[in-house]
C-alpha cells in the first residue's frame, strides 16, 4: 500500500488503506479541525521529533467499551482508601507534558512534541481535550489526557509518578464516562497494562462501524468536571 502525503487540503485517505503497520498518511498539519476530522475516521498522528507528521489507523485497534471494565480486587481496595484525589481538567498542559517526559521502557524519547502539545492544548481550549489527574495535595503525580467526541473517548497517554496513579485516574475516568453514556474508548494499539482492564483487539473494520454510531451521539464539550456521587 502506499503512504499518502498530505497537502493543505483538509482530507484523508480512507484508513482502509493503511498499511499494515497502521501508517496511512504524511504532512498536513496539527491544526484543530484536522486533527478532529483525522479522530472521527480512526485516524491519529504519532510520530518523533525530526519527522514530519505521521498518521495512523492500526489493524487490529485496541478497544475498551466502558461498561466491560474490569478493576482487580487489589485495585478495587486501594481505591476505596482514596490515596489520590482525582479531578477532571484542571491541569491539561501539565499532564500533557508530564506524559511527555516520563521515561518509558524501550523508548528513548517522546513521540509527544513541543508541537503536538500546543495542538492539544488548543483543542483543550476549545473543549474537545480533556485531562484526568490524581493529585497528592498539591502535588500531580499521575494522569491521562485524550479526546473526546460522540459518545467516544480517544486516549493519547498517561503517566504516574506514584504507584496505581495513572490506574486510578483511568478506572475513575471510565465510570464517569459510563454515567454519561459515553461507552467507546479507544486505547489505540495494544497495551498489556490496559488489557488488564478489559480493552481488546478489534479488527478495524468493526472498531470504524462502531465510531460511526459514536459520533452520532453529542460531543459533550468544554471543561469536565466529575460527578458528586458522595
């Protein structure tokens, strides 16, 4: 298959056309209606610095419905001691850049560039972007930041700095997307960390069927806050 390289042109090709390491398309740009248009067909940008932009839709993709979360026992009570607080946009450039320079197995550096973090703090702004954090008084110590449109939840990265950080943030995240019937998260490409939880590999034809449903549902825009549930 061929990679296409993109223009000004606010377009992309069908990601049936990826290939099948999931690389669709190069170029354009990170400019917010792009970048929306590229998550309402399945497609993401990941790419390093020294590289021009690089969008993929991966086969199979790696899917979470909502309601099918599964938290193991330990995590379950380590959860009702609440080590953390968590909130909901508070700290959206921060958690963008923490996740940006936490070191990761394998990884010399970050596909999360200076560039990619002014883009995503612009959809933040215009309420598309949204950060979930687990704070230790006033102390960010873990977290995750996606996007979110429909009934869809589209997550780029996370990061702790304090065991089961990340982990609570994500498992609190998810039931308050399940209170608003927001069921679809997508987890992208495989993770053995969010397998746990009950994410599994679809093939992309089914995952792009059910995104089309998903964003037949209202985007549910601006700052997120958590519901009181006491």
């Amino acid at each position: 298959m061929p990679v296409y390289a993109l223009g000004d042109e606010l377009a992309f090709p069908d990601p049936e056309l990826a290939e099948e390491n999931g690389l669709l398309a190069v170029g354009g740009d990170l400019r917010p209606e792009r970048l929306l248009l590229a998550y309402s067909l399945g497609i993401f940008p990941w790419y390093e610095d020294g590289l021009p932009i690089l969008w993929h839709s991966p086969d199979p993709r790696f899917v979470l419905i909502a309601s099918d979360i599964h938290v193991g026992r330990t995590l379950r009570k380590r959860m009702q001691k609440r080590p953390f607080e968590v909130r909901l946009d508070t700290a959206f450039q921060e958690v963008v850049e923490r996740c940006a320079g936490v070191a990761r197995p394998g990884q010399s550096g970050t596909w999360i560039t200076k560039e990619m973090t002014r883009a995503y703090v612009r959809l933040h702004e215009l309420g598309f972007a949204h950060s979930v954090e687990a704070w230790q008084g006033d102390r960010l110590v873990g977290g995750l930041y996606g996007v979110s449109m429909g009934a869809g939840f589209f997550g780029e990265s996370m990061f702790a700095l304090e065991p089961d950080a990340s982990k609570i943030a994500f498992v609190t995240l998810v039931r308050q997307l399940q209170t608003w019937n927001i069921e679809l998260v997508d987890c992208q490409v495989y993770t053995a960390h969010l397998a746990r939880f009950g994410a599994r590999q679809w093939h992309r034809r089914q995952f792009l069927e059910l995104l089309s449903e998903t964003l037949s549902a209202p985007t549910r825009r601006g700052r997120w806050e958590l519901d009181d549930t006491g």
